[in-house]
C-alpha cells in the first residue's frame, strides 16, 4: 500500500502542508538554490492565481499558485531557495519534506547557468529523492554576456532528466517548461535519473539496509535515498516518516541500522 500522497490524498497534502488542490490538478514543486529565479518563474507561469502563507508551523514563506497549460490544471509551490537538501535549516527541511512526503507530480529544479556547478549538488540531491525531476538553466542572458556556453543537451544526458534553457526575467523558454512540465506529469516522459554511485562500503550498507526498509511499506519513498539519509544518521528524516506518514519506526529497525553502519566503519 503507498503511503504518500497517492493515499493519504488531498485533505493530508492541505492539512500538513496547506496546499489546497482540486481533484485532478497535477502538483509541481519548484525548488532551487537562492536566487536564481524560482519566483520570477512562479509568476510568469501563474499570474494573479497565487496565494501566499506561511509553511504549516514554520516561519517560513510559502506561495502556491495554478496555472493551466493545454487541458490540464497544474498547482505550482514555491519552495524556500536552499542550496542543499540536508535539513540543516528549517529551509532546506520544508523543501525536502514538501519533495520528499508530498510526492509532488513533478520536481522544477531552477539552476543559474553562470554558476551551475554550485547548482547542480542540489540537482542531484533531488534526483537521489525522486525520478520526476526536470532542471531549468535559468539566467542564459546573463550567462551569454559573460560569455559562458552551456551544453543543455549533454547536461540533460549527464543527468538522465529533461533540461530546460529560460531567461525567466523575459519568458524565453517558458512555453517549453511548461509542455516538459506537462509531459512528465503526465506520463509521457519517464525520466531516469544518473545514480551516484557511492563508495563500495556505502553500496553494501545500502543493499542491507534497503530491503528493511522496503518491509516498512512507505509507499513511493526512494528506499536507496532513505538508506542514505539513515546511514548518514539524520534524525530529521525519522521525524518526517512519523509526522507525514504516521508511521514510527521500531527502536530495533534503528538499532538495526546503526549497528550496520558500525560494521562498515570499523572494516
Ligand atoms: N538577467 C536575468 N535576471 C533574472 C532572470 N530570472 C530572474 N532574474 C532576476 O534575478 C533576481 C532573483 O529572482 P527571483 O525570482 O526573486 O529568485 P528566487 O530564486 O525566487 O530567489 P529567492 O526566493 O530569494 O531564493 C530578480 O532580480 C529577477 O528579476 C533571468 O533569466 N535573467
Ligand atoms: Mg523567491
């Protein structure tokens, strides 16, 4: 049985994180690191339909907004901009709860294409959470005037998902986001996103610990990402299953693990 969005449905997804959806409205979460262009594309993409509050419980911004492209009606969140998906601000944990415990329909993942690099250790971060991923490499305006290229078919074949140029400020590549955003959501591309492959100690911890964790049924939540935040002992993703899932895990399945993770470190 899936545990995320699919069903604990829309009143969860209003009640845990205040987003209101109508049946049949596909969710796109937009993240990115700071400033480099997530609202700019949030109200090109959604005009006067938006709403802002603040994250359940937190002090956080939040903005929501729809917009319909074709025959389908799309609600847009605004994410915090972080630069990782660590949960080592408050920030960056709604960011990872939303992607992670909402199961949006699809994850824009806004990248300033003067300085990618820096951008792309959230990109694969997020690939690590979920498959439905598409990078947008916003600011090529600025990027041609430092005269800085970008290959975007190469970096969409390095990254296994659909990578979109903008000039968020000017429209230029908006229409083609929103046809990508509308094929992934709706099935009609089926990203595969590169695995980062780990270190072969990490790889073994992984492989004993992912089948415990399948035995959990937490629905579509990435079991390898999961093994990996538990390994790297973050606490906050223990909490995240409780609060969004209502499941809490035993103190044995923790011991289990940790005692895993000291096997490797002592070899
Ligand atoms: N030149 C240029 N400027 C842009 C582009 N997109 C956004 N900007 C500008 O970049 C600045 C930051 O844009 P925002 O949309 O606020 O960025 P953000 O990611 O929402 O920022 P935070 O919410 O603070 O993380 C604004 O001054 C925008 O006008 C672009 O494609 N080209
Ligand atoms: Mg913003």
């Amino acid at each position: 049985m899936g545990l995320t969005r699919q069903s604990f449905g829309a009143a969860s997804l209003r009640e845990k994180f205040a987003i209101s959806t109508k049946s049949g409205q596909k969710i796109i979460a937009l993240a990115g690191n700071p400033n480099t262009g997530k609202s700019t594309v949030f109200n090109a993409l959604t005009g006067l339909n938006q709403h802002t509050g603040n994250w359940p419980g937190k002090t956080v911004l939040q903005a929501q907004g729809s917009f319909y492209y074709l025959d389908q009606e799309f609600v847009l969140v605004d994410l915090p901009g972080t630069y990782s998906l660590l949960a080592n601000s408050i920030e960056e944990q709604v960011a990872r709860d939303f992607i992670c415990f909402a199961d949006p329909d699809a994850t824009v993942v806004i990248t300033d294409a003067t300085c990618l690099e820096r951008n792309l250790n959230l990109v694969l971060q997020v690939t690590e959470i979920t498959e439905r991923v598409i990078v947008v490499v916003n600011l090529l305006d600025e990027a041609r005037r430092k005269k800085i290229q970008v290959d975007l078919g190469k970096l969409e074949q390095e990254l296994g998902v659909p990578v979109v140029g903008t000039v968020a400020r000017s429209g230029e590549g908006l229409d083609d986001l929103k046809q990508k955003i509308y094929d992934l959501a709706k099935g009609r591309i089926n990203p595969k996103p590169t695995m980062i492959k780990y270190d072969i100690r990490v790889e073994e911890c992984i492989n004993t610990i992912e089948p415990l964790i399948s035995e959990l049924h937490l629905g579509r939540l990435n079991t390898r990402w999961l093994a990996l935040r538990l390994i790297d002992g973050d606490m906050t993703i223990i909490e995240g299953i409780e609060q969004y899932l209502g499941v809490n895990l035993s103190d044995s399945f923790k011991s289990e693990v940790s005692l895993e993770w000291a096997k490797v470190q002592v070899n």
